[in-house]
C-alpha cells in the first residue's frame, strides 16, 4: 500500500535535506523527484564528457558545518576565495585582511577605507535594519566612494536581483543565513553536486527516493493534506513536504478554493527571479590565475544593469560570474590539462531574440574576458551555451536564480503553510538568504517540526 509518514515533492537541497534529517532521525518518507538527478540547481553535470558545475557556483562554510556537525558526514572540502575585478586589480572575498590590502591596492583613498571600516559599525545596532530596508540603502550609508561602492554593489548583485531590493535583515548579526554568509565558502573535490549525493545516502537509509516521477496533485480533505496524485498512483500521507516552489505548490498543484484568499492573492503576486545564461568553458591553463581564487566576478554597472534587464533588455555589457574549479586543486596537475568553468550572465525578463542573445554572447567572450584576463578570449578551447530553454530541456528545470524575487515589503513565506500539515521547503520561502544556505535551513526547520509534531 502507498502509505508513508511523510511525502517530500522534489529533491532539490530543501527537500533533500528534510529527507536526510528525517531519515537520521528514524522516520520513514517517500520522495518523488520529477527528474532523474537530485539536487536542482545545486548540482554538477557531465556535458561532453566533462563536469560542470549548472547553477550554484558559491556555498557558504555553514552548510559543510551542518554536513560535518549535524548529518556527521566527513566532507572533504577545499576553502575557496572569490575576486572581483575592480579597474586593472582584483579585491578578494569573504571581507578580510587580505580584502583591505586588495582595496588599497585598487586606488580607494586611504581615508575612505578608514570611514567605511568606521561605519560597518552600524551593522552592530538592530536600529539599522530598521532604518535601512535594503541592502542597497546601507551601501549607501557606508560609502559614496565609487570603487568601494562597484565592488560591494557587484558582490551583492548575484543575488539576482538589484541590492536595493535585497533585505538588509540577512546583514543582521542575529541571522541565522548571515552566519551562512559570515563563514569562509568551501567546494567539494567533486563538486557541489556532492552535497545532494551525501545527503541522499543519508536519506536513503529510512526512506525512498523515486525519480522521474512527477507529482501533479496535492490531495487534500477537510482542510488537511492526506496524499498526492502522479500521473500512475496515488500515495498518502498526512504529512507533505513540498520542494516544488511556493508557487507551484499553490498555483499548480492546488486548487484556488483550498487556499485563504488572501493568502493565494499574496502568492499570485509573488514574481519569479531573473534567469541565468550559463555558458561552459574549456580554456588552456597557460592563463595565469590566483591561487586559491576559484569564483571571478566582471562588474560593469550593477544597478543600472538590473533596471535594464527588469525591463526585457541587455545592458551594454553584462557582468558576469566566472566558476573554475579547476584552479582549486593545483597538486599534482598536468599543466597540459585544460580549465573548465561555469560563467553565468543574466537573462532579461521576458524573451530575447536569438541574435540578440548571440550579440551579448559573442561580446562577453569575445570582450568581457579579456577584461577579466588579457587573452582569455583566445586561450578558449571549445564552449557551450545553454540559454533558458536548452537548460530546461537538458536538466529539466529553469535557471532562475532565485525561486521568486526577494520582497522588501513582506515576509518570506513561511515553511507552515494554511493548509494543515502541508509544508513548503527551498529558496522560496523563510529564511530569506542565498540560494542553497536558504533551502538547506528551510529544510532542516521542516524536518524539526515534522519531528516535534511526530513526537508530541
């Protein structure tokens, strides 16, 4: 009979993770993934023969720390370091005493980096984030030098979405993503798709996990869930862990009339985030890149970009993430042997052209990397290029940055929904934070509650 303690809709990090606390807790679950690779966009794929990383580039030390501490899984992880190209330097990050050096080196003022480091102390007081909404008002209150202002505008902008309308409450020191974030990133030696694979084992000890099942219906009776419905089978539960988005859970796999009408007025207005274009890149190592840095990031004009792209178009040049990991690992490397990277670039709301799409693709291989590195552009072996569409087609899912565009005015949705124990997990709803820090929280807060709820 199809009848489990709890069913988990999708395998991504939120859902994944629920599955792999419950399972280490003992209970028993059932999770149907609609693809046949868990992890969604935190996930490394073979293209041709080589692996790439698809969507999350850049993951916070704390998540390894919940690996390590929490699921007991002995990880082994390269700490990494990121760069962002400011005039002819680079300013490394997390923020540190290397970062100081790199920004004096860059040409700010001596002065000016005294006042901004005086001024981070207004990060110590709650009165800040209640003064300052976004993120963008306190760069503003921070700094009006204009390489100091680029660089953190730009470490802000691959969140997807301009920092003005990023929350200031993830800069809190009381957190719990601003922990994620405060802690040095780290990368598996066999990419961040391993993180999906750690946890599956771990969740496959007390559970099931079903791909290529997709779910289209959640079943529900007297204001409570009791199962889902796929295509072939009907499974039930009186427990549902949704990991298919706030937004479809509510809008697709629901019925208006099972809602608040409130609460489903609240979710119709909800936007989904930009998307990327991601390209993968095979170029030579006779590049020179800093040891140790595996995440470059090519800004322009963030702000401005953001404008443009809300409203369906490029800017003139697009700033772009560069990921090789390849440069992590350096012991023992045929230098013979090629890079491989992941660079990502914004994808204007809407529909684009193909030739217009091609324009910005030729210019920031063409251009753009050579910016970042003289004669990159010519050190390119061979490169593939998957805009929205080709992503959805190859791994299923689209490549939106975030599973809808942070609020400044409301809440993230909570994990709890209206209806009776139907639970949503993921980069959709609380906390509000980076991609995978947040899916990863959401799903190990569902999995406590599912607990106590078991227990009591």
């Amino acid at each position: 009979m199809n009848e489990f303690p709890v069913i988990i809709i999708g395998g991504g990090i939120g859902g994944i993770t629920t599955a792999a606390y419950l399972s280490q807790s003992g209970i028993s679950f059932i999770l149907l993934e609609q693809n046949n690779t868990l992890g969604g966009r935190c996930s490394t794929r073979t293209i041709n023969g080589n692996s790439y990383e698809i969507g999350a580039l850049y993951v916070g030390g704390r998540v390894f720390d919940h690996l390590r501490n929490t699921f007991n899984v002995d990880c082994k992880t390269i700490l990494i370091r990121g760069a962002i190209k400011i005039g002819n330097r680079f300013i490394c990050f997390p923020f540190g005493v290397r970062t100081v050096f790199d920004i004096i080196k860059c040409g700010v003022p001596f002065y000016s980096l005294v006042k901004f480091l005086s001024r981070t102390k207004i990060l110590k007081s709650p009165s800040t984030f209640l003064n300052l909404s976004s993120i963008g008002e306190v760069i503003d209150s921070l700094t009006d030098e204009s390489r100091m202002r680029t660089f953190l505008f730009s470490l802000f902008g691959v969140s997807g979405v301009s920092p003005y309308r990023i929350s200031s409450q993830s800069l809190a020191k009381n957190s719990i993503i601003g922990s994620y974030k405060g802690l040095n990133p780290e990368y598996l030696l066999g990419g961040n798709g391993d993180i999906t694979s750690l946890l599956a084992k771990i969740a496959e000890k007390n559970g099931q996990i079903i791909h290529n099942v997709k779910v289209n219906k959640i079943l529900l009776k007297n204001g409570a869930v009791f199962g889902v419905q796929t295509e072939n089978e009907i499974y039930k539960s009186q427990i549902v862990v949704s990991n298919s988005g706030i937004r479809n859970t509510v809008l697709e796999l629901t019925e208006r009339s099972d809602w608040p009408e409130s609460f489903y007025s609240q979710i119709c207005d909800l936007k989904s985030s930009l998307m990327v274009v991601n390209i993968f890149l095979t170029f030579s190592r006779k590049i020179e890149l800093p040891i140790g840095v595996s995440i470059f990031l090519m800004p322009y004009n963030s702000v401005k970009e953001f404008e443009l792209l809300e409203n369906g178009q490029f800017p003139e040049k697009s700033m772009f993430i560069l990921h090789v990991p390849s440069n992590l690992n350096r012991d023992n490397v045929n230098k013979n042997n090629d890079h491989r990277a992941t660079l990502q670039f914004y994808y204007p709301r809407g529909n684009v052209e193909k030739d217009v799409l091609k324009k910005q693709v030729d210019k920031i291989l063409n251009e753009g990397l050579d910016d970042l590195f003289y004669g990159l552009s010519k050190a390119i072996k061979e490169y593939y290029v998957y805009d929205p569409l080709l992503y959805k087609e190859k791994f299923g899912f689209f490549p939106y940055v975030f599973g809808v565009t942070p609020d400044l005015h409301s809440d993230r949705i909570s994990i709890k929904t209206p209806i009776k124990n139907l639970y949503c997990v993921g980069d959709s709803v609380e906390p509000e934070g980076p991609c995978v820090p947040q899916a990863f929280e959401s799903g190990l807060r569902t999995a406590h509650d599912i607990l106590n709820q078991i227990e009591s």
